[in-house]
C-alpha cells in the first residue's frame, strides 16, 4: 500500500521501485502501476516482470526508452516494438533498442520511420532498400534520403517525395 500510494503522488515516482524492499519488484500490481508513472522504472523491476508482456508494453507506452530493459524476447516482439511507437517519448530510438531481426520487419520500421524519418538510418539494409519505407522516411523527414540505399537515392519517385 506504501509503495503504491508512493507512485500516485508523483515525487519521484520513478525511484520508487529502486527504494522498496526487492520482492515488490516482483509484484506485478506494484510494477505495472511504476512503469505506467515512469516507463523507466523497469530498469529496477525483475527479471520476471521485464519478462512480461503487459508489464514491459506499459512501460514502453510511458516511454519508449524503457525498452532497453526489456528481456531479449520482448525486445524481438512487434507487438513490443509498435507500442513504443505509439508513445511521445524517445519513439525515434525504438530500432536502436530492438532485437536486430525487427530491424528487417517492414511493419515495424514503416511505423517507426512515420514517427521519426531518420529512423531510416537503423533499419537493415533491406529496408533502406525498400521504396515503400523510404518514400515514408523522406516524407517525414527529407533528410532521410541520405540513410537510403544508393539506387533510391537515385530515384525520381523518392527524390519528389523529399521536396
């Protein structure tokens, strides 16, 4: 009750989880409500609860940083990836954070590239090759044309996007 009361006030709500006792780490009520407050108390949850789905796509909705905390699977989940997408904060470092096989998944780097072009310059090869995630990329952000593969960057198409 303490521990909960503590994060709805706001003051410090993201320390919370680094000053209670180690088993409310572990306690999926306590967890969700931290990182729902401040994404990046996952940092301080266990193992288990960085290994939860519902956990880990709250924190990541609250900020999309909190995704480097995530356990390996999660930060190879779409599902994971999209919903840090979705948040305000640091959405433009999702394809830094996730498991480079995201890195070559269309949906995931189309939707991060709409967030944030230069996102471009994250995705695999594959998708700097893509004229549909390029054409996105440039389109959010002209600058991205220079993250793009060399025969885009010759493209008349991409090139009219840019401007």
């Amino acid at each position: 009750d303490v521990a909960l009361t503590a994060l709805t006030s706001g003051l410090n709500a993201d320390q919370v989880l680094t000053m209670v006792n180690t088993i409310l780490t572990q306690n999926k009520t306590v967890v969700l409500e931290a990182v729902k407050v401040a994404g990046n108390s996952l940092k301080d949850a266990s193992d288990g609860m960085k290994d939860d789905k519902e956990v880990v796509k709250a924190a990541v909705h609250a900020n999309a940083n909190a995704l480097q905390f995530a356990s390996s699977d999660l930060k190879s989940s779409e599902d994971v990836a999209l919903t840090a997408l979705t948040s305000g904060l640091n959405a433009d470092q999702v394809l830094t954070m996730v498991n480079t096989i995201l890195t070559q998944n269309k949906t995931v780097v189309l939707e991060a590239v709409k967030v944030a072009g230069n996102s471009l310059k994250d995705a695999s090869d594959g998708m700097k090759d893509d004229k549909e995630v390029v054409k996105a990329a440039v389109h959010a952000n002209a600058n991205a044309l220079q993250f793009a593969s060399s025969d885009l960057k010759s493209s008349e198409d991409v090139a009219l996007t840019a401007l």
